[in-house]
C-alpha cells in the first residue's frame, strides 16, 4: 500500500517545493515570466522580419499570441480588450473573408486567404497582455525601427550610387531600386519611417544625448530624400497624403492658416522640384505615362506591369457589379479575376491577380456589405475617440486607407504585418493615455 501512495507523496513534495518558491520570489517582484519583456522581444521580432525574415515575423506574432493567451491575467485582458471597440473592429477584417467562405466553392483559396488574415483575430488581444505601453515603452520600439529602415535605406542607396547609369536606365523599363522585400511595402515603410522621425523630434526623443535629436533630424532628411529616390508610387502618394493631413490638422489647432498655406505651397514647389530634378523619380512617371497610354490602346500589355494592375481592378468592379450584395466570396475571387482577364486581357492570363485595390477586392468577394463593413474597420482607429487628433497615428491611418485604394495591401503576411502590427501598437499607447477605450 506504502509504495502505491509512493508517486502521490512525490507530487505533493514537489507542490510544496513549488509554493516556496512562489512565496520567496514575490517579495522580490520577479515572476516566472515577465509578459512585458517577451511581448517587447515579440514586437521587435515581428519588425526585424518585415525586412528580412518571413519566419521571423510569424514567429514573433505567435510569442506574442501565446504570450497573451499562457497568462494568468488572461480573463482581465480580455474584458479589456472587448472594451475597446477599435481593436474589436479591426478583427472584424478575419470574419468578413472566414463568412465570406459560406458562398464560396474554392475552399482551397478561401482557406488561404482565412490564414493571410488571422493576425486580424490575434494581435488585437495579444497586444492588451502588454503591462505597460506609455512613451517609454512606445518610444524606443518607433525609434528601432525607424533606425533599422535607415539602415536598410542607406545599404539601398549605396548600391544605387555604385550604379547611377545603369539605374536610371532601369528605371525607364519599370524596374526599382534594390529592397529586400516588396518594394511596394517596402516604400510604405519608407515613409511611415519618416513620420516617425518627424514625430520622435518633435517629442524631443533621445536615449541618453541630446545630439541624438538632431541626428534624427538629418536621418530624417535623407530618408525623405530617399523615398524620391526609390520612386514608388504607392510609398509617395501615401506620403504626401499624410503630409496633407499633417498640415490641416496643425493649422486647426493653431490656427495659422496663412503659414499653413506658405507651407502648403511649400510642399508643391518641393515635390514638383523634386520630380524635375530626380532622374529616377523622373523616369518612373515617364514609364508610367507611357504605360497607361499603351494600355489605352490595348498594345504590349503582357510587357507592362500597370497593365495587371488596371485591368485586375476594372475586372474586381465588374465582379462587384455582377454581384453587389455579397460578392462572389474569398474563394472565388482569383477565379473569377481569371475568367474575366480570359474574356477581356488574355495576354494577362500569365498573372493570376486579384484586383490591385484592397477596396475593390472586398465589394467583388462581399459586396457592398462586406465593403461597407470593411471600411468601417479600417475608419475606426482613426475616428474612435478622436484618435486622428494624434499626428503619428493619424498619420499611419492615412497613409494605409489611401495605399487601400490602389494596393491590395493586405492580401500578403508583409503588408498584413504592417497595418495589424503598427495599428494594434498606436491602439495599445493611446490606452494607456487613458484616450481610447479602458
């Protein structure tokens, strides 16, 4: 009998071992494991990998899922969480594609595109597991950042400057500057990145010297330089669309609007200047001309890359059209950009697209309940509370919504990685301002 109540006495040694333990770490304030450190060492994985590891990103978006759900106070985050309406919102992009699938046949491509926007239905929670998230935790994880793209911009650029000549030349075929991802997403983070410089400067953000700031300043500069340089459409019109932005919203509060009108046109001046005076940014809107008008007329539309993006999207209005309820479904969608491009574009038949427009892509695969729904989520944010009074994150919201217009941002892990992770962290800190949703 003794040696069958053996392993019990064991177990309850190994207990009492394990409250002593508890009992002599507390008074010491340290715990078996620290939600705030892990969450920050997820957040800065997931940023190293937007830039040059895919598994990176997904395995710093699953420390920090895992870190909000193994957690004890897992009850009180999520009634935290549900509270706030704006990250609640933003889960509904994952449930607008996941019931999209109740009318689609192509289970296949349904279910790819359910696991493209599951970081929709976790980084809203996850992030609320966080402790503390003021400016000092805020700050420093925006300035990694913004350091890291500088880094990345400046290797760029010296790649470019050991081959000016051959550059430009590419430049009139379409072609871009070296980027180690997308280089569509990649300028979003080019200008996001300048923000963020712009922000930490003016919040007079350092780590320990005061020439730090100024650093930031000429850093900056050269990123803004640099995104003219790069010459992608998407990361330049989301810019000056923030810039826009930017300057409205300081004249409102200040109420300066003659200066904000010299500034205004200020940045006319400045960009037409810069597009005269940029050979690349020169050539890439002589391509682009000469691409649209080749489209126009319906000649070498298997050569020009602008030719899968119009026709992608006239084929998503078209669908939405067909179908203005609800779509044809996630799963359906790339079927059907198919069949349309096999009708109208067969030269574009090589490419199977779903329309270059986040927009239109969700009035063809939910229609205009889905579109409407969508819209709202992506709204939200910026409206909830009066967040658009906060120029970085204003800012960001800005820049997303019109890349929405002509990008299908969302439908890849990078651009995913880009809206949910820096949307949910702009989110996170306005909570703990007390300013949105506790």
């Amino acid at each position: 009998m003794g040696e069958n109540f053996e392993p019990l006495r064991l177990c309850e040694k190994n207990l009492r071992n394990l409250q002593d333990l508890r009992e002599n770490l507390e008074p010491l304030n340290v715990t078996l494991l620290n939600h705030q450190t892990f969450g920050i060492f997820s957040i800065l994985s997931i940023l190293v990998g937007m830039l040059f590891s895919e598994a990176a990103m997904s395995i710093g978006m699953m420390a920090l899922t895992a870190n909000a759900v193994f957690n004890r106070n897992i009850a009180n985050n999520f009634r935290t969480f549900v509270q706030n309406r704006a990250l609640v919102g933003l889960t509904l992009v994952f449930f607008i594609v996941l019931i999209s699938g109740l009318w689609s046949e192509n289970v296949d491509w349904w279910v790819n595109r359910v696991r493209m926007k599951l970081p929709f239905l976790l980084l809203p929670f996850a992030v609320v597991a966080l402790p503390f998230f003021d400016k000092k935790v805020y700050y420093p994880i925006l300035a990694f950042f913004f350091w890291l793209m500088v880094g990345v911009c400046g290797y760029s650029l010296g790649l470019y400057l050991l081959n000016v000549e051959a550059t430009h030349e590419a430049y009139k075929l379409g072609q871009v500057l070296f980027t180690p991802v997308m280089h569509v997403r990649f300028s979003l983070l080019v200008a996001y990145a300048i923000v963020v410089g712009v922000w930490l400067f003016l919040e007079k953000f350092q780590f320990r010297f005061s020439i730090e700031r100024w650093l930031l300043l000429a850093a900056t500069v050269f990123l803004l330089v640099y995104l003219h340089i790069l010459a992608v459409r998407s990361g330049l019109v989301s810019f000056y669309a923030a810039s826009v932005y930017i300057m409205i919203l300081w004249m409102v509060k200040s109420k300066r609007y003659v200066l904000g009108m010299g500034v205004a046109g200020f940045l006319i001046i400045g960009s037409t200047l810069a597009i005269r005076f940029t050979p690349t940014l020169w050539n890439k809107i002589a391509y682009t001309r000469w691409s649209w008008s080749q489209f126009e007329r319906r000649e070498r539309l298997a050569d020009l890359s602008d030719s899968y993006r119009l026709a992608t999207i006239e084929a998503g209005l078209a669908i939405g059209n067909a179908h203005p309820v609800l779509g044809v479904g996630f799963g359906d969608i790339k079927d059907e950009t198919r069949l349309y491009l096999q009708q109208h574009y067969p030269e574009l038949l090589q490419q199977l697209y779903m329309p270059q427009s986040q927009y239109v892509l969700f009035y063809a695969a939910t229609g205009f309940v889905g579109l409407l729904i969508f819209s709202f989520t992506t709204f939200l944010p910026l409206l909830y509370q009066k967040s658009w009074q906060h120029l970085l994150i204003g800012s960001f919201h800005i820049m997303l919504i019109v890349s929405f217009v002509v990008e299908q941002t969302l439908e890849t892990q990078l651009g995913t990685a880009i809206y949910g992770m820096f949307a949910v962290l702009g989110i996170r800190h306005l909570m703990e301002d007390g300013r949105i949703g506790k």
